[in-house]
C-alpha cells in the first residue's frame, strides 16, 4: 500500500502522525511511504530521517494528500486538501467531528472519500488509546500553563500555586475525571496546590480519591457545588468529553463574573465546543484573552506545543491500525481491531458516524 504523511497547514500545529521508526517498519514489509517536505521538521524530524528510514520525500502538498491510497494527517481536514484528494481515497486525521467543516464533509462525500478520526477509534476494551495518550499530555500541560498565566509578567493574580509554609496554595479546580482530568489533578497535587474534582460519574470520583490518597476534594457535578468552588478558585481546568456530541456549558457567563479577577480558566474541551460560556479557541501562539475579569486559555491542539513528545506518542498509538491498513486495507482492520470501526465517519462517501450525522442535519445537507 502507498501511505502519504502530509505537513500540517493550521496554525500552529507542529505534530507529525507517523515517526522515521514507523516509515521504516512500514518500507520494510514492501509498502510505500510518502512524507510531505519537512512534515516532521517542527517536531525534531528532517526528511533526511524519513529518507534514511526508506521513505520517499515529496515537495508540494497537492502531492502528498493526492499520491497515495493513505493519508495521514493530524489537524482535521480543510476543504483546500478535500479538493486535492483522490475518488475512493482513505484518510485520517483529528476530525473534532462536532465542528467539522460542512464544505470539506460534503467535498469528501462527493469524491467517496473512507474517513477516520483519530480520537474516535476504541480499542478492545472500548478505550480510545489515541486520545488518552494525547490527554496523558494535555493535563500536565494545562497546569504548567496555569501557573505561568498566574504571575504577574502574565497579567495574573501573582500566585505561587504551591503556596508556601504560612502562604496557602492555589486553589485548582477541574471539572471532568477522564483522562485529561485525571492527568490534571496528578499534576496539580504534584505542584502542590489545593485541588477540587467534579464528575458526574461517582465511580470516577472514588477511583481518583484512592489514586491521590484522598489529597483531592470531590464533588458530583452539582451547579450549586460548582458555583461555591468557582467563586474559591484561582485555576479552573475544563476536561470534560461527551461522547457523540458537545459538551454541556457547565461555566455560565455569571459563574466567570463572580470569580476573582485575573484567576485563570484553561478549557482543556474545546476542541469539541467548549464547556464555558465565555470560551472561544485561541492559539498556541496568542493563546489567551481576557473576559468578565478572568484570564481564558482555550487551545485546542495544546499537545502540539510539546511537538517531539506528542509525535511519538501519537505515532506509537496509531502505528498497528496503520500497520494493518497497510497489510489488508480497511477489512483487515476490522477483522482484528473492530473497535477501529467507532472512529470512521464516512465510509465510501456515506455518513457512518453519528456526530457527522447530527451535524449533517444540522446544515441541511443530504449526503447520506
């Protein structure tokens, strides 16, 4: 099989989904590996890696995306790479399938295009091992970037979130005990601050009291909860995932306005719609804004900023769907992943994902 790896156009998207260890694998079993000129450049990558490993490098981007059977990217797909793609092409990316482009779903539907998301695909104990490696990143990264927005330089409140012996810690509150949520709280007992946890679920709750050792305050997702802790709080940490749709806004505009000026929130969920009311996506590299008094950081490829480290976990995880596509096309995959089934969205041009769907319906669009 011929397999294409295209350098990222978004904003600040550094990531590479398939490292020269993984092309080697790959070019030894016969198979054809393609990457886009300096692909993997930002992540510590040159071609001269992929060349050595047995890839070939190619030098335009309509060459990439439209070379090979497939295509491997990382941000979700814009309608300037649907309109390079091949008739019957397989592609994967990201694919924050609640905010997918209408032009580029309708654009991969007219060319018959399979499509799979990343953050979709389960494994056979019904976990998506792609996005928890990349949530395994983000948690820590959200409190490193927390603490930064607190001082002063940063227009925050000039706390040390560990506190010291006589001063009290910093106040972290997270809402939303998956992976990120998880990986947020482990590294916010690290730094030494005060946290509070709130989930829906009881079960998560008590799972995380015997992980921390019961260095962590618990409450099930209560509005009435929430607003007593939000009003405490110097760093709030959105992590909450919905599967097959947007979060709830469970941070109203009136719950940001009775917190104290200059705290910090970091919607780590945004790149499925966001869970405050006052959020919107921002950047890696103008990665904050200010409303109702409160610092906002909503980035939504925060791994991306640890490029290195998020191409080799990414790689790693995606690497034996890639291998069995590789061997077998799409029905060898299912026939000893099936679970890889929940991440395609589109199927030979067909809507098979309900996300899409409801999205589809949304936009009036008849591609079903």
């Amino acid at each position: 099989m011929s397999i294409s790896v295209i350098k990222q156009t978004r904003l600040d998207e550094r990531r590479v989904p398939m490292v020269p260890a993984g092309a080697h694998l790959l070019t030894q079993r016969g198979h054809q590996v393609y990457i886009e000129h300096n692909a993997g450049m930002a992540a510590g990558f040159n071609d001269e890696d992929y060349l050595t490993a047995g890839a070939k490098v190619v030098y335009s981007h309509a060459e990439a995306v439209g070379r090979a059977e497939l295509v491997l990217g990382v941000a979700p797909f814009e309608r300037e790479d649907v309109d390079l793609m091949v008739p019957g092409q397989t592609v994967m990316s990201f694919g924050h399938l609640v905010t997918l482009s209408p032009e580029a779903l309708h654009g991969m539907c007219d060319k018959s295009i399979t499509a799979v998301a990343y953050e979709w695909i389960e494994n056979d104990a019904n976990r998506r091992p792609i996005v928890e490696v990349m949530g395994e990143i983000a948690g820590p990264l959200a409190l490193s970037l927390a603490a930064r927005l607190l001082e002063l330089p940063q227009g925050g409140r000039g706390i040390l979130l560990s506190g010291l012996p006589g001063v009290p810690a910093a106040q972290v509150v997270v809402i939303g005990g998956g992976t990120v949520g998880m990986a947020a709280v482990r590294a916010a007992i690290g730094m030494g601050a005060q946290v509070v946890l709130f989930d829906s679920d009881p079960e998560r709750l008590r799972l995380a009291d015997h992980l921390f050792e019961r260095r962590v305050v618990t409450y099930l997702s209560y509005r009435y909860d929430l607003e007593r802790a939000l009003r405490h709080a110097d760093v709030v940490i959105g992590a909450v995932w919905v599967h097959g749709g947007k979060p709830p806004i469970l941070i109203t505009r009136e719950m940001v306005q009775s917190m104290k000026p200059r705290s910090v929130i970091v919607d780590c969920s945004i790149d499925q719609g966001g869970i405050c009311a006052t959020g919107r996506p921002t950047t890696l590299s103008d990665p904050t804004y200010v409303a109702e008094g409160v610092i906002h950081c909503c980035i939504p490829n925060m791994p991306a900023a640890v490029a290195r480290t998020a191409s080799f976990a990414l790689a790693n995880a995606l690497f034996p769907y890639v291998r069995n596509m590789a061997e077998g096309g799409l029905s060898r995959v299912l026939s000893d992943q099936p679970r890889f089934g929940a991440g395609i969205y589109l199927r030979d041009g067909r809507v098979v994902h309900p996300a899409v769907g409801i999205l589809a319906e949304m936009n009036a669009a008849t591609v079903i």
